[in-house]
C-alpha cells in the first residue's frame, strides 16, 4: 500500500506505482454490491459487521458475498477478525482517507 500523504490529484501526477495501487481501490468501489458492502460496513453500529449479518439485503449466495468481501479486503479497504465461526469487518477508515483526499479538488490558480 502506497503512503497515507498522497496530494490531491490536482496538486501533483501520480507515479505508477501508486496510480496501481490506488486503482485497485477504486476498482473495488466500482462493483454497486461491493459498495453496498463497504456501506454497510462503514455505517454499522459498533464500527464492524458480522459476516452472518450480510446476506440479508442482498440476492446473493454466501459464497458470493465472500468473493465480494475478499476483493475489499484485497484492496486494503477492510479488515476482517475471526470470532469463533463468525468474520467480524470493519473499514480501514485511514485508507478511505487516502482515496477521499486523493479526489479533493482544489481551486486553480492563475
């Protein structure tokens, strides 16, 4: 994962290897389950989310919700705890930050 003190886009080009990085995040975000997820997730009472308490809302099979929540996890946009039989996700709110900052737009000078 690249550094946490990215600039904005509109401050400096990326390199290639954050511009890589980055692109996996965004890839992710661009699945509408895979944001429902993230959604849930980031909006759930306790900060985390229990993996039995995702299927409900979704027209999904379990393994398929797992496929979904590996590709967030990949991407560095949540982690996961195992509690007994049960995965416990939360977001990685510092990583959100990055990826939130990296679109801020600044005004133009000149």
């Amino acid at each position: 994962m690249v550094d946490q003190t990215i600039p904005p886009l509109s401050q400096r080009p990326l390199d290639s290897a954050t511009a890589g990085d980055l692109a996996q995040a965004f890839k992710a975000l661009g699945d509408p389950v895979r944001l429902q997820i993230l959604s849930r997730i980031t909006s759930a009472d306790g900060g985390e989310v229990c993996v039995c308490d995702m299927r409900p809302g979704f027209d999904l099979t379990g393994p398929t919700i797992s496929h979904h929540l590996r590709l967030l996890r990949e991407a560095g946009l949540i982690d996961g705890q195992r509690r007994g039989t049960w995965v416990y996700y939360r977001p990685r709110r510092e990583r959100l930050a990055v990826l939130a900052a990296l679109l801020a737009v600044t005004p133009a000078l000149g």
